[in-house]
C-alpha cells in the first residue's frame, strides 16, 4: 500500500457531451483519495452553467480552479472538446487560491496586498506538510482581457521569491468569450491565482520553438490599449508583414501567424510577439502588449522534436523522476505542429513525459506575458 506522499497526482479527462456524465466519468477514475485542490480545464463546447453545477457535485468541499480552453493536454497528448482535472493528493500538497473577479478595474495596490496575504496563508497552513517546503503559483487569466502584462508583473512582484507560471485561458479561437473558474462558477474578464506548496520538488520553466531571423520591421503606428498595429516601417501593417514573411499577396490566418511569429528582443531574449487576427482595415492585432517604435524581429522555426527532448531531459537532471508536468502550451504552437504534419509526434512527447494541461491564448513566466510559449510547472515523485 502507498503511504499518503507517494501517491501521484491525479489526473482524469472525460469525452462525454453532458457535464454530468463527463464528471461522473472522472470521479470513476479520480477515486476517493483525498485531495487537497483541483484544476480543471474544459472544451469551449460546454454549457458553463451546467459544468460548473457539474463540477460542484463531483467535488464537494474541493477548493477548485480552471479555465476554458483553445484545446487540452490529456493522456492523448493534444487533446480537445474535454473536461479535465488534476488532482494534487492531501498528504503531499496545499492549496490556497485567490480570484480578481473584475479586472477592467484591477487595483494593483489592493492585489499586492491580496497577494501577499496569500502567499503568508500558505506559508502558514502547508507547515504540517513537512520541512522545507517548496511553493509555485499557478495563474489563469481570461486570455481576451488584454490585461495580462499588467496583472503578471503586478502578482509577480507581490509574491516576491515564489516562481509564477500559467496561461491565458481560450474560447477554440472563437475570440468571443473565455472564462475562469473558481468558488463554484465560471466568471469572464477575471483571473486566478493558486499558490501550490509541496514538500516534493517543483520546476517552472519556459521553452519556445522559434529563434530570430533576419527580417526586421518597426511599429510605426499603434492603437496600444487594443493591442492593434495599423502601420509597420510606415506601411499599412499586414501588407507589410506579408511582404517581410515573403508571401506578399496571400492570404492571412492563424496558420501563417503561427508559422511565421514576430520576436521583440527583452531584457537580452527574444520572446515571441503573437498576431491573433488580420482585421478587414489591412490592421494586425496582437495577443500581446505592443506599442510604436517597438522594433520586430521575424521568428524562424527550430527543431521541435529534438528541443523538447532536451527540455524534458533537462527537467530530470533537475528534479530527478518527474510525476507530472503541467503545461500551458499556446494554441498556435499546436496549429503549427499540425502544419508541419509533426502533431502526432509532439503528442506522443507530451504522453511520454506526463504532460497535462491546455492550449492558451498566451503564457505567463514570472513577471512576463509571452506568446507561442511551452511553459509550465514540472513536479517530482
């Protein structure tokens, strides 16, 4: 028999159309272990009223969080039109969790103080875990809010020492509505976040599959609050791209975004600068913050395969036998896997390595937003 910290993290995903019957499903496979927090990640297709009563009867006296999705990461590797939870066993883990329930109106001096309450409510109350307790905080924000700079650094700087990682939730590249989940029921323009404390070793890390290329291109002009660009090096902006990309003429959607990524140079790295859309006035909008002057680089894709094999290599050199790994992996990496016909492969990688998770609208690492990111939490036995 497993004492109590051997378990592993629970996990469990389920097909099924009616909430209900989805939910039943996976407390089937969840057991009755106890538990000391859930994340749930659900398909778009769901009547969110109706899920959220259906999560509530399957996990009574839970504290519980999640978001919708662009797509899942089950034991299938990509994933969609699921319901999953992760489950972290009461013996090895606590879990503490706050919600910004409106953040048109984010107060950043209130969630610092919010914030920091938080991180002393875990500190606190994960003591009987043992000693030398390692904490992360997991955070989840409507991933159409068009505040998640804001919100990161904010949270990032109140947690002082404590690593952050997580995701933009999604709505199936809808562009409508995403939604967060926590206390019972699912809230749109809001946000999460759970500080994750365990006496098991925990590593949040961040990879892309891009490294710049040539091609350079200046914003020069910019609606930054819509996070719109309207002109690049004083060009109407998507003829412009287009042209930079060298396909001046074709067409524009969410393949050609994810395969030809603009990169913005920060702090010595290049991170990726995603476009969501090509709107009718010949405008690009982006998933991230931009502004005028800021100077792109055009991104050229790298070894997947072999880049996350040294990924996943490198996380077992540092915490030794992984448990699970969850990851927030944005939506466009996924539809650029299937592009370059590798999504089988890349599938395959995720099961392997004991990825769970959800395809974003966009990553958050420490204080940074980023884009077209494989970011996440990797968790030892």
């Amino acid at each position: 028999m497993q004492i109590e910290e051997e378990r592993t993290i629970a996990f469990a995903s389920s097909h099924a159309c009616d909430p209900f019957a989805a939910m039943g499903e996976i407390a089937e496979q969840l057991g009755d272990a106890p538990l000391a927090g859930a994340i749930v990640f659900c398909s778009n297709s769901f009547e969110r009223d109706r899920l959220a009563q259906a999560i509530n009867v399957g996990t009574e006296g839970l504290r519980v969080i999640g978001c919708t999705s662009s797509g899942e990461l089950t034991g299938r590797g990509y994933d969609h039109d699921s319901l999953s939870v992760i489950g972290f066993p009461a013996g090895a883990f606590h879990m503490a969790s706050h919600a910004f329930l409106d953040i048109d109106h984010f107060d950043p001096a209130a969630a610092r103080a919010a914030v920091r309450a938080l991180a002393a409510e875990a500190e606190r109350d994960s003591r009987t875990l043992g000693q030398h307790v390692n904490h992360v905080a997991l955070f989840l924000v409507d991933g159409l809010s068009h505040s998640e700079e804001l919100l990161t650094m904010t949270i990032q700087d109140a947690l002082g020492d404590i690593p952050l990682v997580g995701g933009s939730s999604g709505d199936d590249l809808a562009f409508r509505q995403t939604a967060i989940f926590h206390g019972g029921a699912f809230h749109p323009r809001a946000a999460v976040l759970a500080i994750l404390s365990s006496v098991r070793p925990m590593h949040v890390f961040k990879e892309q599959h891009y490294r710049p290329g040539a091609a350079k291109m200046v914003i020069t002009g910019a609606q930054p609050v819509e996070r719109i660009v309207t002109e690049i090096n004083a060009e109407p902006a998507a003829a412009e791209y287009l042209r930079l990309a060298g396909h001046a003429g074709e067409a524009l959607g969410t393949e050609f975004f994810a395969a030809h990524p603009p990169m913005v140079r920060v702090g010595g790295e290049y991170h990726v600068r995603s476009i969501q859309s090509a709107n009718p006035d010949g405008s690009l909008t982006f998933y991230c913050a931009i502004d005028e002057g800021l100077v792109l680089t055009l991104g050229e894709p790298i070894d997947r395969i072999a880049g996350m094999n040294a990924l996943f290599e490198g996380i077992r050199a540092k915490i030794g036998a992984v448990d699970r790994i969850i990851a927030f992996d944005c939506v466009l990496n996924r539809i650029d896997a299937e592009q370059r016909q590798i999504a089988r492969a890349v599938s395959e990688l995720y099961r392997s390595n004991g990825v769970i998770g959800f395809n974003t609208y966009g990553e958050q690492f420490h204080a940074l937003h980023v884009n077209q990111t494989f970011s996440g939490l990797a968790i030892g036995r």
